[in-house]
C-alpha cells in the first residue's frame, strides 16, 4: 500500500500514515533492529499492511518521495477546523464521507503519486 507521512517521531521511531485507500490511519514502529527509516510529513512512502485488534499497522516501509505533500497535515487540521465552525446540514448522514481537499504536488519525476503507483502495478 501507497501513503503519506503525517507524523513522526524521530527518537521513537513511530509514524503515523494516511493510506492511499482512505481507510484508517496506519501506525508505524520499528519493531526490530534491522535499520530505521527516517520518515518526515508529508513523505510519500510504501508499506505493508496487518490489523490487529481493529488498528492498521505499516510494515517493511520504504521511502518512495520525500516531502511530497508537506501542508496535507496543515490542510487537514484546517479543513477540519473549518468543518467545525460550518453550520450543521439540514440531513446529515453518518454514512457521508468526509472529504479532505488538497491538491496532489507533482513528484520529479512529473507523475501524481497515485496515478504513478497505480498505473505501475
């Protein structure tokens, strides 16, 4: 799976990883000895995936583009703050998704990511 770095944790090596499927955020922490990835926000990166007691947890990750998407953790917090202030719909469905808005960067190598990803497998 394809996702974007929210947070991380350099001295505890953890990371937190919008998946590219919009499901539940991912976790990430380094569990053995074999080399840590250092990730930032808004790192695009690639990642296997496990639950376990309804959590997802990333595995094997490997960096794919650095720096990516650095405001997605910015536009989140601001969409939601807007979000919050928005009066209430007059029908409001709990099975409506929310939609995050932000606008894909292009990588270097000049695709969006997950088009890239995607058209690749």
């Amino acid at each position: 799976m394809f996702g974007v770095v929210l947070w991380s944790d350099q001295q505890d090596q953890k990371a937190v990883i919008w998946c590219e499927d919009h499901g539940d955020l991912a976790f990430y922490r380094r569990a053995d000895q074999s080399g840590f990835v250092s990730f930032d926000a808004g790192d695009w990166v690639e990642f296997d995936l496990t639950m376990e007691r309804h959590l997802r947890f990333a595995h094997n990750p490997k960096l794919v583009e650095e720096c990516i998407f650095p405001d997605l953790t910015e536009a989140m917090e601001t969409s939601m703050a807007t979000e919050i202030r928005s009066p209430v719909h007059d029908n409001p469905s709990p099975e409506t998704a929310r939609i995050i808005p932000f606008s894909l960067g292009q990588t270097k190598r000049g695709a969006q990511p997950f088009q890239a990803a995607k058209n690749s497998a």
